[in-house]
C-alpha cells in the first residue's frame, strides 16, 4: 500500500477543534488519512519505494473543497443573457439547452470538473435538469467525466414536468411527464447510487424549482427519494420573483410551499435561500434541512443576498456552491470561499463572516450537506485522504502572516497537489489526470456545435 508524507506545511484539519498547525505534518496511506500533526511526520517504512515524501514548506493544507451546487452543462452557454434577471436569463437559455446531446454535455462537464478541480474542489454535486429527447445519456456523460477528471461526484437527476402552457416558466419541449420523471429517476440511481463507504459516486433526486415542477412530482420523487435512501436538492427561494410566484400560485412562501410537499428535512439541502424571512430560517433550522450557498451566482443575477449568518445562527448546515458556469462564469469554488465573506459583511457587517467560518462552509459544511461528514470535509486520521495543498510563499501572498487569511482573502493561491481518494489530480497547478488543452478545445468545439444548433 503506497504511502504519501506531506512535511513541513501549515494545517488547517477543520476538526470538531477546528485544530491548525503552523509546521506539520500529513500522511496518507492507501485512500485514507493516517497521521495530521505539528513538527515531523512519524517514521513511515519505505519498504519496496512506496513512499513518497513532499516538501510542502510554504504551503497550507486544507481539506478538498466541496461543491454543493452546480450545472455542469451551462459551460458551454457562459456569457449568455449577461444583463439579465433570473428569470429573462432561463427564458433565454431555455431553448439553447434543448439542443444539447450527450457529446456537448459530456465535453462541459469535462471542462467544468477539470476546472473545479483546479480551485481545489475535490467533491461536487451536479444538478442536471434538462434532457433532451433526442440527446442520448446526458446524466451518464457527467459520470464519465467526473470519472475522467477523478473527483469524487455527487449527480441529482434533476427533472422539469410544468411547462408554459401550464403556468411554469420553461418552453413545453423542454419538459417531461411525471411517469418519465420517475421511471428515469428510479433507473439512475439503480445504475449510479454506490452507497458503500468511501463511495466516489453517489446520486440524488432534484426536481428544479417550484415554478418548473408539479407538485405532484415535487411530492413523488420525495417519496422516491427516501424509499431508495438517496439525498434530495432543489432550487429554492432564490429570487423575489419566486416568492411572488408561489405566493399567486399557492398562497404562502417557498418554504410552506416545499414542507407540505414533503420538501424539508436532514436529506435534504436547497439552492440559494436567499429570500427567507426568520420564520422559513426557523423552519429549516428545526427540520434540519441544508442550504447550498452560491454567493457570485446570486450577485451576478441579482437575486439578492443569502442570509448566511441567520443561517448559521440559527443552526443550519450551510455549504458553497459555485452554480453554473452560465450564471457564474469564474466557478472557481476558491473564489466562492472569498465572496461568502464579502457577501455576508457587505450585508452584515464586519463581524458577519470569519475567513475560518467560510473556509468551513466550503469544506466539512459542504461534507454536512451531502452526508458525509464522516468520512471528508476534515482532515483526521480514518478520514477519506480528500487534500488541497495551497502554495503561499508567492508574490500576493508572502508577506500575509495568517495562511487563513492569506487563502480567503488573497490572490487565487496556485494549487501545490489535489489528492482524491489518495490520488493526485493536480500537481504544481496543472491537472495530472486529463490534458486541459484537450479538454479545452472539445469544450469550445461544443459551444460552436450548441450555437450553430440554435
């Protein structure tokens, strides 16, 4: 079994101490965590050279960052409908998705891992909604991809049943009908879920919004959801519009609206909640139900800001999400951790946000959301080896005594090693495990293809 030693480096291990090292140590034996701790590394046997050992001086190893909301597919729709609200932007890019098959799919989520990869993301969620009728296994073109890259994925199989000329917002043709829905969600996970400890694949039920959905199938897939044992994601409360909407349409909030569906509880986590007043935060504080952060979404549209330290206060798991690449064009979770923090002073002052509490959101807030607390999100022996290690002795960063702080609130720090499950992704700031010159000539080859198409 190989073993690996990171030396010399600082440690933030986001443990139940919320322990850091100025100078330790890390090691990683096989797939797991063996050792964190200040000074040397413990003697390792280096029987047969299976022992690698970095000089990780002038670094900080973090956990691997974890993504709790994303859309793959939208990296080849980036700058579209730049100006526009939430929903003038899906009005406009409605139509582009429908013309999408497996190929383009596939060659936009490679591109979009490889880069969340390369902002030290080492988990994430993916929430694809649109199929297509001729486009072919678009889900299964994001688990190739994230089987590509390396990175530990968690897909939803997300759905839409409420077209326009039912009062939803997306064109009829881009909609299924419930039974469609259902049987394709029950064979997703049958093919995908692997729930089995150390799992790099594990899949989710996530019809997309209260204005794209029935309840009918908000309640169905519900009950899907739990009789298979799987997690459960949706938009939510993202836009004032939305809560106009359910307010006409059902007469309460999204909030009420998602708990008489059976659409809150700790399998559960939301996209967004940004428009909660105290009684929705109390409601999912008591049910236990998550929220996906995406900040740099959230200011790119408009929406508004998510009450972030209600949240937190209040007791809610709250994680980061970099959203898609068409509403959130950097989608470097990095930079996600950044602007939690100046979101949340912007709207609450200095005392808001730490730089620590966002490195947390990003990291074992993140593991909360997916279930997985136990085995990533910290660093801790008997833990899943899921590692950034941030290079800080640069330029920007040199001269920032607090590594926290330096990786928050500096530059972009270049990204020294991603471990997954044990195995390098990136090393020295480049991908190890996919050719991202390859990666980005297919994606702009299928941008071309999806724009000709419409």
């Amino acid at each position: 079994m190989s073993t690996l030693v990171l030396e010399g480096c600082a440690i933030a291990t986001l443990d139940g101490r919320r322990a850091e090292h100025a100078g330790g140590h890390v090691v990683v034996t096989g797939n797991l965590i063996s050792a964190v701790g200040e000074g040397a590394a413990p003697a390792v046997a280096e029987a047969d050279g299976q022992v690698r050992r970095v000089d990780a001086s002038g670094c900080l190893a973090t956990p691997g960052l974890v993504n709790t909301h994303h859309h793959l597919y939208q990296w080849v729709t980036q700058g579209l409908a730049a100006d526009s609200t939430l929903f003038e932007w899906l009005t406009a890019l409605y139509p582009v998705w429908a013309a999408m098959d497996a190929g383009i799919v596939g060659a936009a989520a490679t591109a979009g891992l490889a880069w969340l990869a390369r902002s030290g993301c080492s988990t994430t969620t993916d929430h694809h909604y649109v199929f297509p009728r001729q486009g072919g296994d678009v889900l299964g073109a994001t688990v190739e991809a994230a089987g590509d890259v390396g990175l530990r994925f968690h897909p939803t199989r997300g759905s839409m049943d409420l077209g326009q000329s039912s009062g939803g917002l997306p064109p009829d043709d881009v909609v299924e009908s419930l039974g469609e829905i259902l049987a394709a969600t029950q064979a997703a996970i049958e093919k995908y879920h692997d729930p089995s400890a150390g799992s790099m694949l594990r899949v989710g039920v996530a019809p997309c919004s209260p204005f794209s959905v029935t309840g009918d199938l908000l309640a169905q897939t519900a009950q899907l959801a739990r009789a298979a044992g799987v997690r459960m994601h949706t938009h939510l409360a993202e836009t004032a519009d939305e809560a106009a909407y359910c307010a006409d349409r059902f007469g309460c909030s999204p909030v009420e609206y998602a708990e008489s569906l059976g659409w809150l509880g700790d399998d559960v986590w939301l996209a967004h909640a940004v428009h909660l007043d105290d009684k929705a935060v109390a409601r999912l504080a008591a049910t236990g139900t998550g929220v996906a952060h995406c900040p740099s979404s959230n200011g790119r549209l408009g929406s508004g800001a998510c009450r972030t330290r209600a949240l937190l206060d209040a007791g809610v798991h709250v994680g980061l999400g970099v959203d898609g690449a068409a509403s959130s064009e950097a989608t470097s979770l990095l930079g996600e951790v950044r602007q939690a923090v100046l979101t949340a002073r912007t709207a609450g002052g200095p005392r808001a946000m730490t730089v620590r509490q966002a490195l947390e959101l990003a990291t074992i807030g993140g593991a909360r959301l997916l279930g997985r607390a136990d085995e990533i999100g910290s660093l801790e022996p008997g833990k899943l080896a899921d590692i950034a290690l941030w290079r800080l002795d640069t330029l920007p960063h040199a001269s920032i005594a607090d590594p926290v702080a330096a990786l928050v609130l500096g530059a972009p720090a270049p990204l020294e090693l991603l471990l997954v499950n044990g195995q390098p992704v990136v090393e020295r700031d480049e991908l190890v495990t996919v050719d991202e010159r390859q990666v980005t000539r297919a994606a702009r080859r299928a941008s071309e293809d999806l724009a000709v198409r419409t």
